[in-house]
C-alpha cells in the first residue's frame, strides 16, 4: 500500500492535487493549513480512501471510492470530549456502476447529520426533484460514532468502511 499526500485527490488526472511529501504533510498537521492523505492498494490507480485533515485532526473527512473513481460516501468526524465523533454520513447513488460519476452526477444523495445527544437530521434528494425529503430523528444511538482521536499516521483507522447506524429509511 501506498499512501499520497496533497491537498485533495483528483479522479480524473488519478492523482493528489499539489502532492507533498509526507514530511510537508507532517508539518502541515502541526502547523496548518489541512492536507489530504490517500491510500492506494497495489495495483489500483483509484485509492481506497482519502482523508482531508486538519490542524492536529481538529477535522477529518474520509471520502470512499467506487471502482470507477466515484465517491461512494464521506463520513466527516470532529472533536467533543478528547474524542473523535462521526458527524455526518453522505451516501451517494448513481446512475450506472459502468463509469465514473463526478458528485453532481449522482442520482440521489443521503445526508444524515449527528449528534452526540442521540439526534439526527437526515436529508434525502433525488436529482431532477425540487424538493428533498428531510426527517428528523431522536434516541439515535451513537455509541459506534465516538472513537479514539486521531494522530498522525493513523489514516486506515479512519479510511475504514462503516456500516451506517441510526437512521437509514428516507
């Protein structure tokens, strides 16, 4: 495996956006500004994941692939309580499996925002439609969003797939 650094990965040109060397991508975890981390098993040219940071973790947003190099979903964690809580889950739907999709491609999007008090707000839009459908959700349980704060590094504990928990129906 592999692991690239830069400011963003770019599906197209199947590489980072202004790539940095690993040591840049330490100082910018001490200091700023936020890098992206991508991991690329052997023999891919789409990474399996790719993590936007922060500061020192003071965000993370782990972006995951399809085959084709469509974003699947992005979970994005913060810190509350000397932890990391998992604050929003985007899913994405798209037309075919047959090629790449960019984001505004998508068929329907899943945004399902959480809380560490067990509340939830989940937005469901199907492209083409006005109207989204937006429900709200309490005694969510949230136990599995709360993990261990993040240190540099430490890129596959957040690169991992989830399985979605609480609301799930749109």
């Amino acid at each position: 495996m592999t692991y690239r650094y830069g400011r963003d990965w770019h599906p197209v040109l199947k590489k980072p956006i202004d790539e940095i060397a690993e040591t840049a991508a330490k100082q910018r975890w001490a200091n700023g500004p936020a890098f992206s981390v991508s991991k690329l098993s052997p023999s891919h040219d789409q990474p399996d994941y790719t993590l936007l940071v922060g500061r020192e973790g003071e965000v993370v947003r782990t972006k995951r692939y399809r085959p084709t190099g469509a974003i699947d979903t992005i979970y994005t964690f913060e810190p509350e309580a000397d932890q990391m809580f998992l604050t929003e889950v985007v899913a994405y739907a798209y037309p075919d499996e047959a090629k790449y999709y960019g984001q505004h491609q998508s068929a329907a999007v899943s945004t399902i925002g959480f809380r560490s008090d067990g509340s939830a707000v989940r937005r469901f839009s199907v492209s083409g439609q006005r109207d989204a459908r937006v429900s709200r959700y309490t005694d969510v349980d949230v136990s599995a969003h709360w993990v261990p704060m993040i240190t540099f590094g430490d890129w596959d504990r957040f690169g991992a797939a989830r399985e979605p928990t609480g609301p799930a129906t749109p």
